[in-house]
C-alpha cells in the first residue's frame, strides 16, 4: 500500500524485537517521507475533537516473546461520545490473558462493535475475552484462506454471546 498510496501517518505499536518485515517497512515509509507514530498502551491517539482510540496494548512492561509479533500488536479502542469500537490486531490468547489481568478492575474492554482478534484464528478470542468484550456486533476481518479462518469454534463462540 505505501508503493501505491499516499500515506501520511502510520500507527505502529512497540515491538520487542525488531522485526526484518517491519525494518523493510519502516525503511520504506522513511524514504517516502511517512510520519511514523509508535504507540503503547496507555497513549491516546486523537483524531479529532470528537474521537480518539486509546491504546490499550501493547505493554511495555509485559511485551510477549512468543509470537511477539502477534501478541505485541495494537489493541486499540475507537471512542466516539458513547459508542466504542475494539481493534484487536493479530493478538493470541497468551495476549489476551495478559490484557484480561491488566483490565480486570474496568469496563475498558466493553465495547459495541468488535473487530475478532487475528481474523477469527483458534488461537485467539478466548471466551473470558469475548464475554468482557460484551459487543453488541462482532466483525472478523477474512477473506479466502488456507487457515481455515474463522475458526468453528469462534464462530460458536460469538453465537453464544447472543443468549
């Protein structure tokens, strides 16, 4: 997309380890002059005087070597007045047990609309998850894969919320 569009600004969280696919990125964005804005939990992102996302993961101070890739991606909540959107990014259930504890005490997580982490991968949308979630709408973000994604028992998952 950065060969082909004219990008402004790029929102990356913090990463562990660096990454050669992110070097290669983050070289191509510097030679097309891209603003490039890293964030972590605990940042607010405004995008106007209406709305903002307040980035939720990743944590500096608990960054994920396993699939550290995955599990430091962004979990950021889109706010908007009284309506709320999660995007979870590819995040894995060791992420999501991670954000489960450091949100344990809040509403933070509750949102209206969820984006289903990781294109709706076995590996992600735990049932604790989903249910702190309480989304009114759940959105998985897939297409033609050889992942099998969504995965059955997410789908089972997200129906459950519904009784």
């Amino acid at each position: 997309m950065l060969e082909n569009l004219k990008v402004e600004n790029i929102i990356i969280g913090k990463q562990d380890s660096e990454y050669d696919n992110c070097k290669k990125f983050l070289e191509l964005a510097k030679s097309k002059k891209v603003n490039v804005i890293s964030v972590k939990a605990g940042d607010f992102v405004k995008i106007d005087k209406y709305s903002c996302f307040q980035i939720l993961w990743p944590d500096v101070n608990k960054m994920i070597a396993d699939n550290g890739i995955n599990n430091n991606s962004i979990l950021a909540k889109l706010v908007y007045g009284d309506f709320s959107m999660l995007f979870t990014g590819d995040i894995e259930e060791k992420a999501e047990k991670e954000i489960l504890e450091k949100y344990k005490d809040t509403d933070v997580l509750n949102c209206d609309i969820l984006k289903v982490a990781h294109h709706g991968s076995k590996s992600s949308s735990i049932q604790e998850m989903l249910e702190k979630n309480t989304p009114k709408i759940a959105v998985i973000g897939v297409g033609e894969n050889k992942y099998g994604h969504p995965n059955v028992d997410i789908i089972s998952r997200l129906e459950s919320l519904r009784k």
